[in-house]
C-alpha cells in the first residue's frame, strides 16, 4: 500500500517552480505514485481514528490537483495545496499538503450572515471557554489565524475585542506553520493535528446551548490519541 512521505511535499515544491502542463504530463506517473494514491490511502487509513472522535464525521473528499481556470485571470494550472477534506457546513476539516509541508487546518465560512451564526454567537456567549482553548491551543503563536473578507460595521454590540476578527470574517482559517517533514507515522501526524483543532471545529457548528456539554465530552468519553491532546482538550473541558 502507497504511504505518504516527504516526497509529496517534494513533488509539491517542484511543481511550484514548474506549474504548467508540459512538466506535469512528464510527471503525471510521478505524481500517482507519490501523492494522489497514498493520499488515498491516508484518507481510509484516518476513517476509523477519525471516527472514534467525531462520530458524525463526514464522508472525506480528496482535492483535484488542477486548478479550475475558467473564471479567473491567474491561468496558473495546478493548485499550490492539495487536501483531504472533511465538510459539514458551514465548518471543515482538512489535511493539507504543499510546498512548505503539511498540516491539519480547520474552517468556516459563509456569504449569508446566518451561515456563521453558531460560529459568532459561540465566540461571544462562551467567550472564557474560547479563551482557554486558545490559550492552551498556542492560538496566534503556534496556530496562525487567517480572517477574510470582514463586515465592515461590527455585527453585534457584545462582541470582545480579542476576537472582534474571527466574529466578523466571513472565512475563518486556523492552522499550525506547516511541518516541512512527516515524522514515521504520517497518520498519527495528521490525527494530532485534527484532534487539536477539534474544539474549534465543534465551535463553528455545535449550537450554543449543546456546545459547554460536547466539549466536556472530550477527555471523556471522546478518548484522545495522545497526551499532547489530551493537554488541549482539559482547557475546555467544563
């Protein structure tokens, strides 16, 4: 079975100073081999760990390598990241690979206001338990923060200045800096991140009465994979 490794990242950094159709066909054997079937594998081998955490997880999708060039002036062929994506709407889990590396990232986002509604109004009325997460997470040290496309007159009237951004974005990205090398167990890599994302996940889609209860369930009877989660989830822990 074709496992993920380093040469994915590899092969993403050489298509980035070779994004155009010649040099991919000359490496489309190449690109089978080291990443999109051993992305396939990584997909069903993160199904059942995966599953033991979230036990509503949605169906995985896996990213097209080519980039859809129809609508835009950048006529660039293949994408820069590539990524498994798991969507339950308005929010996602993905994990990712480029150039740079690889990481678990987690998102929201929505054109409508109502599509964020559960996201924001989390933010705001649980607001210490959010705190605690970002604190514990390494929020805007360790993990980045992208915020984009805001509302330019504040959407509510209680909103807290420390996440007045993630409030009035209308897309949300929260990852760690990629990691350059996979360490022996790609897998457990990504789960350790996608664990350590899961109370912001549960954030964007969990409504606020049902929200303190789910999250006390991890560390509970959600087991986590490792002590460096485990560490994460007791900061949200009610």
């Amino acid at each position: 079975m074709a496992v993920i490794n380093d040469d994915a990242i590899q092969f993403m950094a050489e298509l980035w100073d070779n994004n155009n159709k010649a040099w991919f066909d000359a490496n489309r054997e190449r690109y089978a081999e080291v990443l999109r079937e051993p992305f396939k594998a990584l997909r069903d081998d993160l199904e059942h760990p995966l599953s033991m955490l979230l036990t509503d997880i949605p169906e995985p999708k896996i990213s097209r390598i080519n980039r859809d060039i129809r609508f835009t002036k950048d006529k660039v062929p293949y994408k820069e990241h590539v990524w498994i994506k798991w969507v339950d709407k308005p929010a996602e889990l993905m994990a990712a690979i480029s150039r740079h590396g690889w990481s678990g990232v987690v998102s929201v986002c929505g054109e409508k206001k109502e599509d964020m509604e559960v996201w924001r109004r989390n933010l705001i009325d649980h607001h210490d338990l959010w705190t605690r997460y970002a604190k514990g997470l390494g929020l805007r040290k360790s993990y980045e923060v992208h915020a984009a496309n805001p509302y330019k007159k504040p959407l509510y009237d209680d909103i807290p200045d420390d996440v007045m951004d993630l409030v009035q974005a209308r897309v949300i990205y929260i990852y760690p800096e990629s990691t350059p090398k996979f360490s022996k167990s790609p897998t457990g890599d990504y789960l350790t991140q996608l664990a350590m994302l899961l109370p912001a996940y549960q954030f964007m889609k969990i409504p606020g009465a049902r929200l303190p209860d789910e999250l006390s369930m991890l560390g509970d009877s959600v087991i986590p994979p490792n002590k460096k989660v485990a560490k994460v989830w007791d900061s949200v822990r009610v």
